[in-house]
C-alpha cells in the first residue's frame, strides 16, 4: 500500500490571487489616506499662540477664529517678554505683541516655514485691521541650507527606516541569538546616528550638537527593537504592520507639515509615532536649547521598552511550549524566516508540515515523505536539497510522521538527498517549475542486505498540485 503525506487543500487561485494583492492594495489605501489628507493644503489646527496685554475673548482671538475656525487657541500673557519666552520654551508657536505704531510677532522658523508663513499672513491681517505695521523676529532660525524647516524630518526618515530594515534582515540570522542581535540593532543604530549627524553637519543641513547623535541612536533602536518583538507575533503579517507603522502612520505625521498645521489625528499621531518625537527631541536640542526634549526621550524609550517586553515573552513562549511538549528545539521544524517582500526575494526554507493552508502562509514548493522498509514513517530523517552545482540550499528533518515540507526553491532541476541512521541514504532528482508543487517520497532501508542507492527509493511518479 502507497503512503502518501496529505499536506494541504489545493489553493483556490482566488485565494492566491487575494494573498498577492491584499498587502499591496492596503499599502495603497493607507498611502492615500493618510499622506494626502495629512499634508494637502495645511493650515493650522489648535495651534498655541500667546498675545500680551490682551484678554482671550479679545479682538486678536476673534479675528483669528474669522479667518480659521478652531485653527488657534489663544492665551493672554502679562507683556512682551512672557510672550518671547512662551515660543522660545515651546508653550507657543507664535506669540504677539499688540502695540499703537507697530504689533511685534515672535515666531520660530524651525517649527517649519510653512507655518511661521502662515502666522504671519494671519497676524499681519490683525496688524492691517488695526492699522499699525507688523514686526517679525524669529527667536529660533534654523541653518542657512534648511530653509523650509524639514530638513530634521528627511534625517529622521534616514534614522527610522533602516531600523525596520534591519530587523526584517535579522530575521534570516538564524545563527544569532536575541543577544547578538541586539547588539547588532545597538552598533548599527550608533554607526547610523554618527555618520548622519556628522555628514549633515558637514554639508551645513545640521547645527553642530552632538546631542542629535543620541536621539538619532535612540530611533533606530526604538524602530529596529519594535519591530524585532513585533515579528513572531504577527508572522507573515509583520511586512504591513512594519510598513504600516512606520512608514504610511509616521511620515505624515512626522513633521513634514508643521505638526500644528496637522489635522487633529494625526496630531495624536505625532505624539506617539517614535519618528514625530524624534524630530520634535532634535528641535529641541537643535534649537530651542533644550526646550521640551523630556517627553519625547521618554517616549522612544518607551518604544525599545515595550520592544525587548515582546522579545522576552516571544523567549517565554517559545521556552514553555519546548516544555510543554517536552521536545528538544533543535529537532523540529521552526515557522520559517518572516519575508519582507519589498526587499526580499523568497530563499530556500524549510517549512513545518501545515496538513490545512491559513492566509497568508507560505506555500511549499517540494514536500513528500520518508517512510522504512516495512513503510513506517523515519522521523528525523535528514533530506537536503542540493542545486546542478552541488551546492545545498536547504536542509530540514522529517517530523513523527515522516513528512517534510521545503520553499523558496529556484526553478530547475535539483538534487534530493534523504539520510537517517542506520539507513542507506538515497538520492532522487526532481524538475520544478513556477507554481507547481513537486510531491517527493521516499523509501529508506537498512545498510545490510539492502538495495543500491539507485533503487532504494519509491518508483511513485511526482504528484504536482497548482498552487
């Protein structure tokens, strides 16, 4: 009697079809609906302006609700120094001084010059209304060549990406423990902060202050320890959560558009996305001498934090289900490397046997099973696969069942070597081609009085299955 390994229902082309599409048609949609809403056309939203010598019900507040419904909130202060400090310790973004010849407006440029325009097109109203001239000084004016106050935005960008990058590639270091890995994600995360902070210093895009080393180090590890804990969890999912968190979420509400030019979500936004408090710490430290840097610090740390949480309790799980089911880790079949499609091609992996497809998995390209002389399955048979240059490309073991299951193959013929102790190995060779599935099984029997390698294994053709 033939055995053969029922692995999984053949896959509906419509349910291949939607697990083709579904990433990047929600990639789409959350482009186009966080990106254009975000950064169309901005103009304020609850921005915080001060105005001396004045009353919140005053004229100042009513003509700035006229001209943007709910886009200020407007607080007296006592004189014109209150009013300068306000923006300079960030408690404002703007700050007016009313006055009989001449109103003065203190802005800061390094909140983005988008905004500072608009403060004074929306002021300089209030001055004409009034008849006086309207005087700006800007209290915190970025370098010469950021001249659109963004400049820290793209650097961040440059410093949270990689991070997400980084920990989709570690994901295939199979030889590095949680240890090495974050000391990879911490080293990498240094070399990147120092290098951008120095090479924007000498391009004249950042002010010289080493502190930006330090926030910039901070966001790589928060981004690369995020989604290092994030991955196990969401599996072949963790692609658009990366993508989704970090990407289509944190660059609208990063700062390209001045944060109080931001429709109201995407303010809350800013104020969790790890690259938004980024760019706020280096405006701080940048330029404002400090000024309201603590919160956002706290805020990435708070990130790394609940990164290593979900690395731990992933090392938990991991270790209680080992216990649990009292096998020894080294001998089974792990969930396979999370692929990142944007970066990666599929490479050579071995796959646990799933007897049911899920959403989502991975679909094998070679499976089979090893079975003995008297067809009881071999568990922990090894079966290599090794391509026309002799070269392996992928190596798993049998599980209780004598079943395997292998991915990520290149079209073409290759080599399928099969080995247990005890046992004359044997050898088949097998022609895949794109979206067929080569079924493989193989027989193995004793080294005393058994057959030659060349007929050791199962004369069943191969069994393809459409995927």
């Amino acid at each position: 009697m033939r055995h053969r390994i029922k692995l999984s229902q053949e896959v509906h082309p419509a349910r291949t079809l939607a697990e083709a599409l579904w990433f990047p048609t929600v990639l789409f949609l959350g482009l186009l609906f966080c990106f254009a809403p975000a950064l169309h056309a901005p103009q304020p939203h609850n921005a915080k302006v001060v105005v001396a010598h004045s009353a919140p019900d005053s004229g100042s507040e009513t003509a700035l609700r006229r001209q943007h419904p709910g886009g200020f909130d407007v607080t007296a202060v006592a004189d014109r120094q209150v009013a300068r400090r306000a923006v300079l310790d960030r408690d404002a973004v703007a700050g007016y001084v009313p006055g009989r010849i001449h109103g003065v407006l203190y802005v800061a440029k390094a909140n983005g010059a988008s905004l500072e325009e608009a403060l004074i097109k929306d002021f300089g109203a209030i001055a004409a209304h009034d008849r006086v001239k309207l005087q700006v000084e800007d209290v915190a004016p970025t370098v010469a060549k950021d001249q659109m106050g963004t400049t820290l935005v793209y650097f961040g960008v440059a410093w949270s990406i990689p991070g997400y990058i980084l920990a989709t590639t570690l994901l295939r270091a199979v030889t590095f423990n949680r240890r090495r890995k974050l000391l990879t994600v911490m080293g990498l995360s240094a070399l990147l902060s120092s290098v951008g902070f120095l090479a924007g210093v000498g391009l004249g895009y950042l002010p010289d202050d080493p502190s930006a080393m330090v926030v910039a180090f901070l966001l790589t590890t928060a981004v690369a320890a995020f989604s290092s804990g994030i991955a196990p969890f969401t599996k072949q999912f963790f692609p658009a959560v990366g993508m989704g968190l970090f990407i289509v979420l944190s660059v609208p509400s990063s700062g390209v558009a001045p944060v109080a030019m931001l429709p109201t979500f995407f303010q809350y936004l800013h104020d969790v996305m790890p690259l938004g408090n980024a760019v706020d710490a280096l405006r701080g430290f940048l330029y404002f001498n400090g000024a309201g840097v603590l919160r956002p610090i706290l805020v990435l740390c708070a990130w790394i934090t609940v990164g290593l949480a979900l690395l731990g309790l992933d090392a938990w799980r991991h270790h209680s289900q080992v216990a649990q089911q009292g096998l020894n880790a080294e001998e089974d079949v792990e969930e396979p490397p999370v692929e990142d499609p944007s970066v990666e091609a599929p490479t050579p992996t071995a796959l646990p046997v799933h007897h049911h497809h899920h959403f989502g998995e991975s679909v094998p390209m070679l499976f089979g099973t090893v079975r003995n002389a008297q067809q009881r399955p071999v568990r922990h048979a090894a079966v290599t696969v090794i391509d026309t240059r002799g070269r392996q490309l992928v190596r798993t073991s049998t599980n209780a069942e004598g079943e395997y299951a292998v991915t990520g193959l290149p079209e073409g013929y290759i080599s399928v070597v099969v080995s247990s102790s005890g046992q004359t190995p044997v050898v088949d060779q097998k022609l895949l081609q794109s979206g067929v599935a080569v079924q493989a099984d193989f027989v193995l029997r004793g080294r005393l009085g058994g057959t030659p390698v060349g007929g050791a294994f199962d004369e069943t053709e191969a069994t393809t299955r459409r995927g």
